[in-house]
C-alpha cells in the first residue's frame, strides 16, 4: 500500500472545514445488503461505491445512492469512459488506500497522484445528510451532500456530477 492518510487525518480535515457530521459505529459490513440496518437506524441517503477501471486503464469511483441500480454498459456513456470493469483490491489499496467493503468517496484522501476520478450521482450533491464510511466499514458518517462536495474538491478531487438512475 502507498502512503495512505489515516481515518484521523479525514477527521481533522473535516473539522477544520467546519463540516458537521453525524456517525455511528457498527458491526463490519461488506455489502449495501448487509448494510440495511444500518440504513434504518441512520437516517439519510446510504451510498454504494464503485471502484471501476475503463479499457483505457483510467480508475474511476462512482458513488450513488444505495438503491440506483448501475448497469456498467450505460455508465460508460454517462461518464465518457471506455469499457468499464471492476477494479481488483490491488490498485484499490494502493490508490485509495481501503479493502474491498470499505470503499468511500472519501478514500480520495488517498489518492496523492491523481489517477481515480470521482464520479458523484446528482441526487447526492444536495442531500442531506449523505451516509459513506470513513475509511473503514465499521463507522458511518452523515454530512450535506453539499459539504461532502465541498470536501472532496478540497482534496482535490473535484467530483464530475452526472444523473446515475
């Protein structure tokens, strides 16, 4: 794995933006499925993430609302990728710094040279509160879809915002 920042690096910066957050520690989940009851004691837009790779050999991560179903056909055009596949845990923890089940739009803390773009469904940007894990999937965090913009743009991932569902 590179250089990655810590859970505790995310949460400074998050208090430094002055972005109020809610969070709740829960058991390991790996799945939007096994991750419904967390979705009925936090309320809020639950997200899924995923970590693609187009033919072109760009890695992208895409994050919409649990419940928008993603055919990797379609998302190809929405995005103005090539063929689109499911990136390996490999380049997932190098560039992201996170395992398989724990893949968040905020793993782009890791990302220093840039390689991953971040694709965010529209619904999200307004929202509020978005639930994403922190890094880990023990713990989910809510914040305003707008502060969940504002902070990825800060780290320098600027999201490209498109219609997903």
């Amino acid at each position: 794995m590179t250089d990655t920042m810590p859970e505790q690096a995310l949460r400074a910066l998050i208090e430094r933006l002055g972005i109020a957050i809610q969070e709740m520690e829960h058991p390991a989940v790996f799945t939007v499925a096994e991750s419904e009851a967390i979705h009925a004691s936090l309320p809020g837009i639950h997200t899924k993430n995923l970590f693609l790779k187009d033919d072109g050999g760009a890695f992208w991560l895409v994050t919409a609302p649990a419940d928008v179903a993603i055919g990797l056909k379609a998302l190809r055009f929405t995005i103005g990728s090539k063929r689109l596949s499911f990136g390996k845990p490999e380049p997932m923890a190098e560039l992201l710094g996170v395992a398989p089940g724990s893949v968040t739009p905020v793993a782009v803390i890791n990302d220093h040279t840039r390689q991953v773009t971040l694709v965010l469904d529209t619904t999200l940007t307004g929202a509020e509160p978005v639930n994403v894990h922190p890094l880990r999937n023990t713990a989910t965090i809510g914040l305003a879809g707008s502060d969940l913009v504002r902070l990825l743009t800060e780290l320098g991932h600027t999201p490209k915002v498109v219609t997903l569902g």
